[in-house]
C-alpha cells in the first residue's frame, strides 16, 4: 500500500512540474535577439527599437545570436524570428 502512495506522490509532482506555471522574460528576450540579428543587417543591430528588449551585448554575443537564429531558420521557426513589439507564444519553440 504504501509504494502506491510513494508513486502516486511521484506521478504528481511530475505533473505540477510540466505545468507551464511561470514564463520567464529572458525567453523574450533573446527571442527578440534572434529576430534582430536575423532580419536586420549587421549595422542596424544595436540601432533597432521596436521592441523594449533591444541588443544590448557585445558584438561577439550577438554574432552568437546570428548564428542561433541561421539555426532556428533552419528548423523552421520563422514566425519566432520576426521582429515584434508585442511577445511571441509558442509552446514549441
């Protein structure tokens, strides 16, 4: 009786913890990266304001985000890396 309890107490807190209860904005933010780095050229990077989360790191960072979106590209994440000013939703990305 009690290893039930023990696995039913161990089923529940799996579920709680694949609950999408909190979304963090670091998400949106290098969400909105990727979009810059992708749509933009490279000398309008730190310039563009659409959003409130703007490039703020250095240049070594963003070609990093360069190199992140060419992959998001290429799984097919278009719509993430489209530069908006309000946040993107989406469970899979």
């Amino acid at each position: 009786m009690n290893n039930w309890i023990y696995i039913y107490g161990l089923l529940t807190l799996f579920k709680i913890m694949c609950t999408n209860l909190y979304k963090s904005t670091d998400y949106e933010v290098h969400r909105n990266w990727l979009a810059i780095t992708y749509s933009l050229p490279m000398s309008e990077w730190y310039y563009e304001s659409t959003s409130k989360w703007t490039l703020d790191y250095p240049p070594f960072f963003a070609y990093f985000e360069w190199f992140l979106s060419q992959v998001a590209h290429i799984l097919g994440h278009d719509e993430a890396l489209k530069i908006t000013k309000e946040p993107y939703e989406d469970v899979n990305f």
